[in-house]
C-alpha cells in the first residue's frame, strides 16, 4: 500500500480517499448535499466519477430542485435525512425549535489531518505516527438554525478501512434535540450481497448466521444497555460466491458498547443502505446552545480477497490500533481462575493451595474471582462493598497477594464494580444511586441493581473503592465482570427531558472509570467480561485488551464461538480457558487434550482446581503449559485462517501462520466419531508456497516421513485421516468423539 491521499477536484467537489488499494468517494451536489460515489477496489484519482450520480425521472419522486428531476431518495447519501425528499431511514434527525424535524444540511468548509483526532471520552481506533492516515473533515450546516454537522472520515496507510463519526454543534440560540445520530450511513449501488450476522444468547454467543439481503430492513441491534450476548455490533456482507480465501466483502464493526443499531435498508430498487451507530429507540439529547455530541466511532473494512483478509484486516486494526498499553503486543499471562474451582466456597488456605498446584504445573497467575469482599457467600449480598471478607482473608487482598507472590505467581482480582446488591453498604448509604423509576417496581438481574454511572459521583466512589484495594496490593490483572441487562434506566440526577441520555451517558460513565484506572494502573492487565461474552466488542478492546469469550467453557460449544468470534477481533482478546468434566455449563465430557487444543487458540487458562486431576493428567497439563509457553506469540499474535466451519460440518479447522511464514500451527477438531470413514485432508493457508515444512503432531510425532511442500499443503492439502494415507505417529491415539490434533509446521528450506 501507499501513504494514505486525499484528492481533492479542481472545483472543489469531490474527494477521493485513497492508500492504493482501496478508495472511498464522495462528492457534493449543487445543493450542498453529500453524496456517496464509490468505495472498494482502488481506481485512478484524477478521473471524474460523477457520472455515477445519475438522474432522470421516475413516477412518485419528490424533487427539492424546481429545475431538474433530482430527488435525495434515489441518491446515494453520506448523511440521509428523512423528509425532503428521502424516505429511507434517516442517519440524522433532529427536533428543531418549531418542532420540525426536517433539516438541510449543506457542506460549508472542509478540513485535510494528518492523522487522526482522539473521541475525546469515546473509544477510538488510533495512529502512532501521523503518517499512518490521513483524515477529511466535512463541515455541513443547518443555516436556518445554526446546526452544525462534522462528518470525519479517516483513510489508513496499513489497513484498508475507514473510519467514521458524527459530530453535532449548537451554534443557534435555542435548544435542539437529536433524536438519531447514526455513526455511518452508506448507500450501496445494489443488493446483491449475502448478510452475515453474529447472534446467539448467553452460553451460545456470537454464532454465524447467514441471509439473503431483500427488500426492505434487516438489522441487528441492543437495547439492553450493553451490546449483549444475542448481538454483536459487527456486520459483514458479502458477495454470493465469496468465501475464506476469494472474493469481495464488506464489514461494518461499531466502536462501541452500549444500545446499538446496524441495519441494512434495500429499497424497491434494489439500493441498500447501511446505517450503524447508537439505537435510536430510546435515544434523545438535548444540545443547549454551545453544546456539542459526539457519536460513536464506526469502521467499515473492505477486501476482494475473501473473508480471512477481512478478517485480518479487523485483526490488525483492532489489536494494533485500537488496544492500547503495555500489553497490547504482550503474549498473555497462563492463569488458574479458581471460580468453577469453588465459586463461593473458599478462604485463604483453599485458595493457596489451588495456586500451590497451579504453579507446579507451571501457571504463572492466580485470579481470585467473586465472593472475596463485603458480605458475599451468595449472589444476594455484598456486591458494591469493595473491602476483603476478613472472615474469609484475614490478611485482606494485600496478605493473599504476598502469599501468592511468594509463589512465585502474578495474582488477579475479580471485581463487578457496575453492580450492586440491595443487602450492601453501598446501597443503604446511597438507594439513589441506582437506576429506577420512582414510583414504579425495579427489575433485578442475579438479585443485583445497576449503579447509575450517568452520575460523576457515583463513578467516583467506585474508583476509589477499587483504587483503595489496588493501591495495598500487589496486583497485575482485573478481571471486570458486568453480569445484567439495564433496566428501569431512569437516573436521579437528570432532568425529564434528559432522561433518553442515561443509557449513553452510563457507557460514557464505564469508559470514563476504565480509563482513570489504566492511567493510574498501565502495568495490569484488564479483562472485560459481561457473563462472559455479553460485551465483547470493540468498544471494549480499547480499555481491556482481552476479554472472556463466553461463560461457557465447554470445548466443543468453544468451537463455534471462538470461530464466531474470530470474524472480527483478534486471537489475543479471545479469553480462553480449560474447565473441568462433566462441563459446568453442558455437563459433556470432553477429552484433557482436546480442552487445550481449543483453549490455546486465545489466552488460554484454567478454569479448574489442578488437585483434583490424576497423576497422568496433572502431566498433560504440565506439557499443554510448555507447549502454550513455547508457542503463544504465535497462536495469539500470528496470521489466523479459518479452514473448516463448525456451522457447515462435523470438522472444525483453524491455523496461525508466523509473519515470516516460517511457523505455523493447525487446530483440527472433530465433533462426533464415525466408523470406516473416508480419508480426508484439510487444505491449508498463509504457507510459502516455496518453503518445505517438516510437520508434527502435538506430542511431536512426524506426520510424513518427508517434509511436505508449502504448495502441496495448501493446494493438495494436509492429511487428517485416521491412522490412514501416510500418518506414521505410532503413540496410542484417542479417536473417538469429540477428538482434536494440533500440528505444528516449522520451514526446513528458505524460499526460492
């Protein structure tokens, strides 16, 4: 790729962002209006594309223009609004002073940056040096009331996305309301795309669900206060015949973690419109003159390469540029978390001696997880109370800490500072500072209510809770859960025509604690977690770098989730455990080894007490942790191919390359056993053609007797057959249900 460039046209119309392999285009009609020309493959910037707008008459349009047959409805918009002229959902809507809701705005100005500006509280994709992109700030105007509208495009060097948000200024006398301000909108020239959509519920999140984009909407969405298990704010659509490795794709990821909305709108000419940004069910905020709203941060990616490049290209993104600190590049920390070990039944010496086997096994971190504090030996109380049971750990944190430092192991702490249990000190001194609606009966979710972090003061009391515990104790890792839906979001300290900002200003409340935290505390590593998996999303990756993937660690349930998953965000955010069997969640037994082998593909940990595993076990984990310890940089941190759907068969495949192409590791897994089987063979990615491989088992057993070449496996493939075609390990092998195999590629040749 090229430095990022924006070309601007002689007369000042058109702007064309660019880095040489992806372009983005729009232009500014005669009534000031942006329109959408073009964004995909790279085309020539000195050429004139607006013959593409094309205009002509058709029966029932509304035309703004006297003059001509011009209407907005059959026109790609940047920022549609609904009422004159265009019927299609509106990216902006605004209630005027008089009541109106039509606006007009009309590009006034327009700004070049290198670079690109931070969303002053929001999470943001980011640049390290200002080469790396370049940035097109549009200035629109609402003349009759003095409305101003920045729409900011940012073009990368390294990635080949945009990244997109809206910014609101009151530069009138009156007060306005913005009812809708959506983050993205475009308008696609067709519908002839597939919509792919990652759904589910708790214990089943983001799972792969394809549709046929037609006429009419089709969206995703949350309304519950986070962006939830049964959504998540990414969206890809993609072409018919498109698949891992060929063809073109679009993805849509929204920078956020609240109410959301991503939604496809083809109208009865088959022209789609995308809109991304905050649910506008729910939404209103008031802007009194001089006050300004920012949206949240949108990125489209795009590629013709098929959905592994997309999906590399979010990887890169999204752990490179958008994690931040010091253990953005860091492989992960192997950790024991003790609570499917003994949830609430535990004190000092039971957790010691969990840690004690722990790191004889070689785990280096031991997370204690809830029931540590207040008066917590159940889900009913003391939640909100950020002070250690003494019954419990008579030393505190600081004391439990030393014991597990002397260990020779980094110790972790669970806290869910959002939430708080009614049977508390923190909600008898303050009831108020819980979303309700007076006068009415609250919801409870876990028998906990949802601290209103609209409020700067409430948020202050939470730090210093947690400032107080981290500040006395040796810690290197937090563990930030958030385990219900918001209900009842009414705050206290709002007035009525301000209460449609809680929701937002209670995710604004989140990132503002998050932030105070890493600043004071750059050396811990944060993990977000949301009964698991009900706030992965990229809002998230800008504070924690990590996050737990699901409550449910059943290996084969991790399949499809951490495939899901892989959509999107990168193998080094995929919290990834082993637990034990029968399985918590599922009550499946599943295989030691084939726990591992899935577990490795993210941070990878135990979910489990170590004592009570046999002798032979407690062996095979001592040789998962080598094998993690000797290989993690790769597996979380290498180039991630999907090679086998688990929504599509009984086999799952999935690799890690190495940037040089000189490593890489195969995950192979198959659900059910069959008898007599064909043979079979997986074709590989990412490989130097060029390069021949010597390729091992996990327990180090030769696949061939010769080193294969890179061609061969990835044009004829690897052979995955049992025992059958050419496989020559001769240790006892576990074939049955629910079997895996890892295999390890390492370069014997350099490249021609």
């Amino acid at each position: 790729m090229m430095n990022p460039q924006i070309y601007i046209s002689a007369d000042e119309t058109t702007f064309h962002l660019t880095n040489g392999e992806f372009s983005y285009i729009l232009h500014c009609l005669p009534d000031g209006h942006l329109m959408h020309l073009w964004s995909g493959k790279a085309v020539r910037p000195e050429a004139d594309y607006t013959c593409f707008h094309e205009v002509f008459p058709r029966p029932m349009t509304s035309c703004p223009d006297a003059d001509s047959w011009y209407s907005r409805e059959h026109t790609a918009q940047e920022c549609g609004t609904f009422g004159s002229s265009d019927f299609r959902t509106p990216a902006i809507e605004i209630t005027h002073p008089d009541g109106s809701t039509l606006s007009d705005f009309q590009l006034t100005s327009w700004n070049i940056l290198d670079g690109k500006p931070a969303l002053p509280g929001l999470p943001a994709v980011y640049c390290e040096d200002s080469s790396e992109a370049k940035t097109l700030e549009c200035i629109l105007t609402d003349q009759k009331n003095s409305l101003e509208m920045v729409l900011s495009y940012t073009i990368f060097r390294d990635h080949n996305v945009i990244a997109r948000n809206t910014r609101l200024i009151n530069h009138g006398d009156a007060p306005v309301y913005a009812d809708t301000v959506q983050s993205l909108c475009l308008d696609l020239p067709d519908s002839d795309y597939v919509w792919m959509q990652f759904s589910g519920a708790w214990g089943r999140e983001r799972h792969l669900r394809n549709r046929t984009l037609e006429q009419g909407i089709q969206s995703v969405g949350s309304r519950r206060g986070h962006s939830s298990h049964n959504h998540n704010p990414v969206v890809i659509l993609r072409r018919e015949h498109t698949d891992e490795v060929q063809g073109e794709a679009l993805g849509i990821a929204l920078v956020y973690s609240g109410n959301f909305l991503i939604q496809a709108e083809v109208d009865t000419y088959d022209k789609t419109r995308i809109l991304a940004g905050i649910h506008p069910d729910g939404f209103r905020w008031k802007l009194e003159p001089g006050e300004q709203f920012q949206s949240p941060e949108a990125v489209m990616a795009w590629t013709d390469q098929g959905l592994n490049r997309l999906s590399q290209t979010f990887h890169g993104l999204f752990g490179r540029r958008l994690a931040r600190g010091c253990w953005r590049d860091r492989p992960r920390p192997i950790l024991n978390n003790n609570w499917e070990a003994t949830m609430f039944d535990f004190d000092e010496e039971s957790l010691v001696k969990i840690a004690g086997k722990a790191k004889e096994c070689g785990v280096e971190l031991f997370v204690l997880d809830d029931g540590w504090f207040g008066a917590r030996r159940n889900d009913k109380a003391g939640l909100g109370d950020w002070v250690a049971n003494p019954e419990l750990l008579p030393n505190g944190i600081a004391g439990l800490s030393k014991r597990i430092r002397g260990l020779g192991m980094e110790m972790g702490l669970w806290f869910e500072p959002e939430m708080v249990n009614k049977d508390s000190n923190l909600y008898r001194a303050h009831p108020d500072w819980i979303l309700e609606v007076p006068g009415r009966t609250g919801c409870h979710g876990r028998n906990q209510f949802v601290l209103d972090f609209s409020r700067k003061e409430v948020v202050d009391a939470v730090y210093d809770m947690m400032c107080h515990v981290l500040d006395d104790a040796d810690l290197s890792y937090i563990k930030w859960d958030m385990n219900r839906s918001i209900t009842d979001c009414w705050s206290h300290a709002l007035p009525a025509d301000r209460q449609k900002e809680t929701a937002h200003r209670y995710i604004l409340g989140v990132y503002d604690l998050y932030e105070r935290l890493i600043q004071r505390y750059p050396q811990i590593l944060f993990e977000s977690c949301a009964s698991g998996g009900g706030r992965f999303d990229p809002g998230m990756l800008y504070y924690a770098p990590q996050a737990w993937c699901s409550d449910d660690s059943d290996a084969v349930e991790r399949l499809s989730i951490q495939y899901g998953t892989s959509y999107a965000y990168p193998l080094s955010s995929i919290g990834a455990h082993v637990s034990e069997v029968p399985n918590q969640q599922v009550y499946r037994n599943v295989p030691l080894h084939t726990r591992a082998n899935v577990a490795c593909f993210g941070t990878h940990g135990y979910e489990l007490d170590l004592n009570s595993l046999a002798p032979e076990e407690l062996e095979q984990v001592r040789e998962q942790i080598r094998f993690m310890k000797d290989n993690r940089r790769l597996l979380q941190f290498g180039t991630f191919y999907r090679l086998s759907s688990p929504f599509e068969g009984n086999v799952t495949a999935w690799m890690v390359v190495s940037e040089d192409q000189t490593e890489a590791i195969v995950g192979w897994y198959r659900t059910l056993s069959h008898v007599n089987q064909p043979t079979s063979r997986i074709r590989l990615q990412g490989l130097h053609p060029d390069r021949q491989y010597t390729v091992m088992t996990e327990g180090r057993h030769p696949y061939r007797t010769h080193a294969p070449w890179g061609d061969e496996l990835m044009h004829m493939g690897l052979i995955t057959s049992d025992g059958l075609s050419g496989q020559v390990e001769t240790r006892d092998k576990y074939y049955g249900d629910f079997d895996s195999r890892l295999y390890l590629l390492r370069a014997v040749t350099p490249a021609a």
